[in-house]
C-alpha cells in the first residue's frame, strides 16, 4: 500500500470499495475466529453461542429528514440486521458523539425518537455512552447503536420448511450463502425511498414533499414471515441498494441472480428522481426494506403475508436464483437483459 493513499468517501457507500477496504485492511489484520457466524462471514450481524450481536454507526446528513432522524435510523438499522438473520432483537446500547454547541432541543428530539421506535420494536436501550467533542469536529452528532438478540422462535420451524422443499440446508441461520438455484427473490416494498428523501432534503431539490424515508424497525414483519416457513436467506438493502445486496448473495451462494425489471416496485416520484439527477435506483440505499431468499414453493404465500403487513404492502416477487450464469442480471422492459455489476459505493453518501 502506498503512503499516499487516503480513505474516499466511497470507502462508506457500501459497494465494492467498501468491500475492499474491509477484507484488505481490516479482515486480513484481524485474527480469525472460531464462532458460528464470525466476523469473516461478513453477514449483517455476528452469532456467539446462539446471541446474535450487531454493530453499527449512523452518520446521516441531516439528522432530520422527511420520514425520520438519525434516532430512528440507528435504532431500525440495529434491529433490521438483527432480525434478517433470524435472531429476535432484546437490547441495545448507545453510544452518543456529540458536537460542542449541539442545541439541546435537538438532543431531546433525537432520544424521543430513538424512544418511540424502541416501543415500536419492543427493545430496550440497557447500556450506553456519551462523548463531547470540539466544534467543527463532526456535523452534530454521530450515534453508534448495537444490539443482542436471540433466536426466534420460529426460526427452526422455518428451516424445516426449507428442508422439506428442498432437500438440505446445513446453516442454522439465514446467511447469505445459502441459496440455490430455483429460489424466489422477493423484496418487501418499493425500493430508493430513503436515499431520494435524503438527498432531497440535504440538497434542496424539493421531490421531499412527496418523497419520504422508509426508515423503520421490521422485526415484528420478518417474525410473522418467519412462522410461514420457506425463507432460506434474507437482507436489508441499506448502503448500496439492491444491486450490492444481490451481488453479495451471488458471490457468496455461488448462483446467478435474474430479476424483472418490471416486477421491482419503485415509486413514480422516486424513479422521476433518478432520472433526472441520473442515478441508478437499484444502488441506492434503503432503511425500511428487506429483500427474501425463499423456496420456489412457498413463495406465493409468503407474499400473500407480507402483503397483509403495513410494513409489506408493496411486496413483490422479481426474480430468482439461477445456475445457467455468474453474477446478477436483469430482464429489460424492452426484453433484453443487462449484467447489474456490483456498485462502486451508493451513489448518495451519508445517509445511515
């Protein structure tokens, strides 16, 4: 490595850069552990002896944003991620950077907030930290929130499903790496929401009036899923979007990935967006979304239960996992295809 090299922005945004980083620099550092889903698996949260245990920090700008705050957004992060591996969120810590000058007010919404969304999810903040540091450091606050969990309840009953369809499934959790060909891709609702909304607002471009954040905890969506049976992995589509999301799942699975543009719900005012400021929807990040691996036979009905949900009303099924190719691609509108290659980084920083 050279000294001249610095860290980008983009070392942030979620796409192959980050990924980069991490594995370079980070992982190859690190000593390798032994635990069941370690650190080296890079899913969306580690599991020791059956406690699923995540970490995040949340540096959006701004901190308040048509459909949510930086609260919100650091405890439905935290949850989500517990959740989609099939662990069921209890307790959280957090741990408060704040700025010299930061306005009390402001403070006060944010715990508010992060309060709310505790209630909604029904979790408990049980451990935590604050630092102050001087003006001009950081842009107000920076939130790092993390979170045990344990196995839910329905969770070895959903993979018994599995196994009944399908043959075979050695994880004990869903991680990334255990799809096959056949499997349905659904994705939970429309995609783009948080990351326009963010960018809007920060930039002045005025679709926030009628564009706003999908942030919000889905652990209580994912359990009601969970007790139908069928899902063999699932993910939050957060920094990078749905493009980096499933390229991870076709590099670590080792299948293909074809999905419709037709059947991928995207709001009309989200896709006016992209087109104008032109940016790929299916890179940009989401907080309130989660995209289901499931067995080709349960699809049906576990689209039929998200749809009963608030949370997956705009739930749809756009495409399956393939061993007739490497790599993730989409079926045109016109009837082509065109390869979705793993995202440099999301296109729009700082929003989580």
């Amino acid at each position: 490595m050279d000294k001249s090299d610095r860290i980008v922005m983009a070392h942030g945004a979620g796409g192959y850069l980050m990924h980069r980083l991490i594995k370079e620099h980070i992982l190859s550092i690190l000593p390798r552990d032994n635990f069941e889903v370690g650190l080296h698996a890079l899913d969306d949260s580690a599991v020791v002896n059956d406690v699923v245990f995540k970490s995040d920090s949340y540096t959006v700008k701004p901190l308040f944003f048509p459909g949510g705050d930086i609260g919100r957004l650091a405890v439905s992060g935290t949850v989500n991620d517990i959740s989609v591996m099939g662990g069921k969120p209890i307790a959280l810590s957090l741990a408060l950077v704040l700025e010299e000058g930061f306005p009390i007010y402001d403070l006060d919404r944010i715990m508010q907030s992060i309060a709310s969304t505790c209630r909604e999810a029904d979790v408990y903040v049980v451990t935590g930290d604050t630092k102050v540091v001087e003006k001009g450091s950081l842009d107000g606050c920076i939130i790092n929130c993390s979170g045990i969990g344990v196995r839910s309840q329905y969770l070895d009953y959903n993979i018994d499903v599995v196994r009944r369809f399908r043959g075979g499934i050695e994880a004990r959790w869903l991680l990334d790496s255990n799809i096959r060909p056949g499997d349905k891709i659904i994705v939970s609702g429309t995609i783009g929401d948080h990351g326009v909304a963010i960018l809007s607002c920060r930039e002045g471009y005025g679709f926030e009036s009628s564009i706003k954040s999908d942030v919000r905890p889905l652990n209580r969506m994912i359990e009601k899923v969970l007790s139908v049976g069928g899902v063999v992995s699932m993910k939050d589509p957060t920094r990078g979007g749905l493009a980096n999301l499933l390229n991870e799942w076709s590099e670590k699975s080792h299948v293909g990935i074809l999905i419709k543009e037709e059947d991928i719900p995207i709001r009309e005012g989200v896709r006016a967006a992209c087109e104008m400021l032109g940016i790929d929807p299916l890179e940009i990040g989401n907080e309130g979304k989660v995209v289901l691996a499931v067995v080709a036979e349960m699809a049906e009905e576990i689209l039929e239960v998200l749809r009963e949900t608030d949370e997956g009303k705009d739930a749809a099924i756009i495409g399956e996992a393939t061993d007739e190719f490497e790599g993730v691609a989409m079926e045109t509108l016109i009837g082509g295809k065109r390869i979705i290659p793993p995202p440099l980084g999301d296109p729009v920083p700082r929003i989580c």
